[in-house]
C-alpha cells in the first residue's frame, strides 16, 4: 500500500529567533548541519531499498514559503507530487483534512504520513523501520501515532499513554494527555506507558476522512470546498482564501485523536529524535553548519550559532546561547531558552518587526 | 606663550577588540558618542575664548593612519599645523623628542603640549582649565604631567607622588612610581599625595631638548636625523624609516621624567577623564553612538556596543560585555575584560589576522 508523505512546513516558531523569522522559518535553515530541517525531512522520506513503498512528497504550507520551497526542491532534485499552499493557518485538524482529502481523491487506499519539517532525526534507517511497522498497522484501520521514549520530565511536549499491545511495537492508545506540569511529567518518566507525542500521524486517508465526518464534519466540509475552489499551477495548488480562512481552528489531537477508537501509537521510537525546540536543543545537535569555528576562552557549555563569515569570541562566560543571523545577535542564559517571546514582543513593541 | 598641542595617535591597542582593530584603533572610532576619541581631543584644543593661546594642532601617528586621520580633521574643518608621520613605534620618548624639536625649529620659546588621542574627557573647560595654569608652570622651566585623582586601586596605570606645592594646583614630583600590585594600589588610594599619570605632558620645547641632551642623547641626536631626512608633502612629513627605525626605543618616563630636577605635576584634575582602556570603561561613559538602541530582558550590568543597523537583545544576563564589529562578536565576562589579548592570541595562531 503506497504511503504519501505529506510534509508539512508552514509554521513559524519565534523560540529560535534571530535564525527562525517568519520570513525564512526555522525548517529552512541550516541550523544543525549543513543543509536544513526541511531537505533533510524530504530526504528521509525518499524511495530507498528497503520496501517502503513512499510516493512523492506532498508538500504543504503557506502561501510566502513557496519560493523557498521551490528552490530548496530544486537543490536536492526532488519533484513532489503536489505543492498544497494554505493562505493562512488553520491548525492541525485541517492541515489533516487537506492531506486526508487530496490523498484520498488521487488514491482512497493510500496511506497518508503527516510529519512535521523541523524536527531532527539522527538515525533515519530505525525511523524508516518504524514507519514500516506503523504502515501495516494503519492499513489494518489504524491512525497510527509516534512515541518518543521520554529522557527528561519535559513540559513542553504532550504525552501519549500506550495501552494494549497490538503489534511488536505498537499499541492502541490509552490516552493522550497535554502538556503536563512538571510533577506530573516526573510521574510520566517514571512511567514506561508513557511517550512524548511526536506529531507524526500515519493513516488511510479514508479513515481519517471518516473520523472527520464523525467528529468534526464542518472542518471537513470547509476543507473539502477550499480544495474544491483551489487554482492549480502545475503541481502547485493555491487553497481557496475564503473557503479556507472560514474552516474551524482546531487542533487534530482535540479534534480527532481524543474522541476516536482507532489511535495507536508505534514506539517508542529510538532514531535520535529531537524537535529542534530551543537554542540548547540546537546545541545538543550541532554539528557543523558551515560556520567559522568560534573563539571560546575559558568558556563552557554555551551554544554558539552565527552566520556564514561572522567569528564570535566568548571569554570567561557559561551556559550561554549567542546566536548572530541578519544583522540581529541574541545572548541569552540558556536556562532563558524558552523565554526568547520576550524578545520579540520587544521587538514587536518598537515597531522593529522587519528583525522578525 | 605659545601652546602647540601634539596629538598622539599612532598606537593601536586590543583590549577593545573587535572595535579597536590595527586597521582602526580606539581613537578614531565613535566608542563613547558619535564622534570619535581623536576628534573630540581636537575639538577640545581649538581656539576658545578663555585666553589660551593654542596654535593648530600637530598630529603625531603611524603613516599607515594618515587617511583616517585627514578624513577626520576634514569632517571637523580643521587646518593641522603639521602631520608627523612615523615609519615604524620608537616608544615615547622618540615621540616627545620628535614634538620637542619639530617645535623647537618652529618656535624655541613655545610650549609643547604632548597628549593621547584615545582618552576621554567629560569636562574640557576644567581641563583647559588645568591646561592654563601648568603653561605659567611649565614656561618657569619645568615639564609639567598631570595628575589624576584615584577613585580604584587601580594597578593598571603609573602613578605620581607629589612633593613640595609649586602653584595653587601644582606640586614638584616627589618621583614616579610604575604600575603597583593591588596592596601598594591600595596604599596609593589611601595618601592623598598619589595620583594616576595621565600620560599628558607640558614643556618649553627647548627644554625638552636640553633634557634629552642631558639624559638621552641617542635619541635626540637619531630623531634630529629623522627629521632632516623627512620628506615633506605640504603639511604631511614623512619622517625617515632608515634614521628613525635607529633610534632607542623607550619610554619618556624611563629616558627623562625619571632623571629629570625639572618634573612638576599639576592636579588632580576634576575633568572626568577616562583612558577608555577596557569595555567596561567604555560602558561607564556611553551615552549614544548611533547605534540601535540593544533589547534587554532581564538584563543586569551589562556593556553593549553594536554597529550601525546591528540589533542585539540579550535576555537573563549580567555582568557581559557584548561587542560587535565588522563581521565579529565577542562575548566575555566584565571581569575578563583585561583578558581580550587571549582572543587576539587565539586569532594570531588561527591565522585570522585579518579580523585583528
């Protein structure tokens, strides 16, 4: 059963700004390698010798990413099947009901794989495993979901609670749980039911079409007429305006996986998984990113990011991030990761939003 | 009698890197405002209205600065008396030997008055002031430092010591004494007769030469050499590499204050000086320099200087100085300030002198 990748990259995250702006978001940056997030998604993604039967990505964004997408397509040779450009954000349930809808209209017994574009995944080959297993329990009627072993009591991410065992690594869901506090992410370490959410989604797009008509026929309705209404430019199709921006803004995991039967989670993975979410997370994952090799003098445990031809020095100074891209330079105390809003509601308060 | 100002800046320090580079050292950088050091020691030398009797001024540097230095009397309209050009650093002594009689030839009565062009001084008025009564000191036959009142236990200067009061404000030099450790710093803060030499001297140009006649006379004799040799170019004088690279290198301190019967101070000047030597200090006195104004986020004590059109936002910091210039960010704790050097090393030995 041929399964469609669906990459979406339309989101623009301020957590790792001044290298993540809305105008060349974090997927798009060669932030840990040399290449970027989004490359490296669709390269993982690509028909290898291991029996994934994997079409074509399908891409799906917003409007102004386009040319960035185009040109970052043409580095690497790819030609996707489809360009699916939103004109604005209508949260995940939608983004799904796009994918489950253009899928299922090419080929209804397709599998539909709905993966984030910024996340790290150091070992592809188990990823690539996994979605193997995953791909057999989702035909069996399935939403299947991606477990990540927690290594910290992270408050960041939400929580899938694996209940009876329906395959080698998979399991249907006992439940899904939000972000929790950090006494009760202490309890989910503890707890080897429990998983970080990974939001990858692998599913027949006609079941998912399915649970939407059950759970939440107005998104799919709306959907369904945004893509009736699309103007198609060769592989690149430009979602009605009107019809989109009036579709419910909802969450697929409120939407759908909390109401429906079906969810599995396959895991937890161990493919070196990282959502690439802070300045640390960066840290932890670099490599090299063609950038001059920094100065450091009695320094430690700083993440260093700058731009091609800038050369930072650090002298005498700890748990820092100091990030330099576009004329912006960020330091920051790392245990400030999560904090880098402030900046840009800063920003946004001096009108200096052309830095964001 | 006549004042003719020698203004210094030949040096090029790197305890303000990356600001302060070989290419452009601290004095014609717009460090503290936005003008820079060298052209606000010019403008405080100009002809005022308080009776001083200030001839143009006679610039003293390294060929290599001459076009910074003609751009910056340019922006400011001056007409400088005369532009010494030195082929290669001969220390101190070599440059006071050089305004002595370069002045001398000039005018034998006039007073030379041998000054840094990389200091600050927050209250010309009172340093004209000073200026004043040390000319009826000096043209009494004295060469007249001035003295600096200590508000640290600073070990980074030299200091004077006071002997018999001459003058309302002046005093015979007790002796000189190099720079102390922090015990005998202390001392020296404690006894009002110390105060820090601000490396500003004021002396009758023939007696400067009968000086050095006395207690130098290698040097007099190679820089009377230098300058026979000179090639003049309107106001610029090339002055000789073959005669000049032969002279003693020392300090005037060491060659002449330190032997000399004729040594007076005048102070402790109240002019708000500063050496501008580190990042901090360049923090105590900034006040704009046309740069974007940083974004401080919990932020606590920290040195900021960025240029034109660089933003920087730090966010849960302290006590850094954070320093951007010409494609290079230095990072570094204010305590390390004295410590830049081991950057600059680091640089050297990567072969990145091109940043220095």
């Amino acid at each position: 059963m041929k399964i469609y990748p669906v990459i979406m990259c339309g989101g623009s995250g301020t957590r790792l700004w001044p290298v993540s702006t809305s105008r060349t978001p974090k997927q798009f940056v060669n932030l840990v390698s040399d290449t970027s997030l989004f490359r490296q998604t669709v390269a993982r993604l690509a028909p290898g010798g291991d029996g994934l039967d994997l079409a074509a990505p399908i891409i799906i964004s917003n409007a102004r990413y386009l040319d960035l997408i185009d040109a970052q397509l043409k580095a690497d040779n790819i030609s996707p099947l489809a360009i699916l450009l939103e004109p604005c954000a209508r949260n995940t349930a939608a983004v799904a009901a796009v994918a489950a809808e253009f899928v299922g209209r090419i080929d209804p017994k397709g599998l539909v794989l709905l993966l984030p574009s910024d996340h790290f995944i150091g070992n592809p080959g188990a990823f690539r495993k996994a979605i193997a297993e995953a791909a057999a329990i989702a035909a069996a009627g399935r939403i299947v979901t991606f477990g990540i072993s927690p290594d910290r009591p992270e408050t960041g991410f939400g929580y899938i609670k694996a209940g009876e065992q329906i395959g080698p690594s998979a399991f249907a869901v006992s439940s899904f749980r939000e972000k929790p506090n950090h006494v009760t992410a202490l309890s989910y370490l503890a707890d080897e039911n429990y998983s970080w959410n990974a939001g990858i989604f692998l599913f027949p797009a006609d079941l998912m079409r399915a649970e939407l008509e059950t759970h939440a026929p107005d998104v799919l309705r709306g959907v369904k007429d945004a893509l009736d209404r699309a103007q198609a430019d060769g592989t690149v199709h430009h979602i009605d305006e009107t019809a989109f921006s009036a579709v419910r803004s909802i969450s697929i995991d409120y939407a759908i996986m909390e109401h429906t039967s079906n969810a599995a989670v396959c895991g937890p993975l161990s493919c070196a998984w990282s959502d690439v979410g802070t300045w640390p997370a960066v840290g932890d994952l670099q490599t090299s990113s063609g950038q001059l090799e920094p100065v450091l003098i009695d320094t430690e445990n700083c993440t260093i990011h700058s731009e091609q031809g800038v050369l930072v020095a650090a002298l005498g100074v700890e748990d820092l991030v100091i990030a330099v891209h576009d004329g912006a330079v960020l330091v920051m105390s790392k245990a400030r990761a999560q904090d880098v809003s402030l900046v840009i509601e800063a920003l946004k308060a001096r009108g200096l939003t052309q830095a964001l």
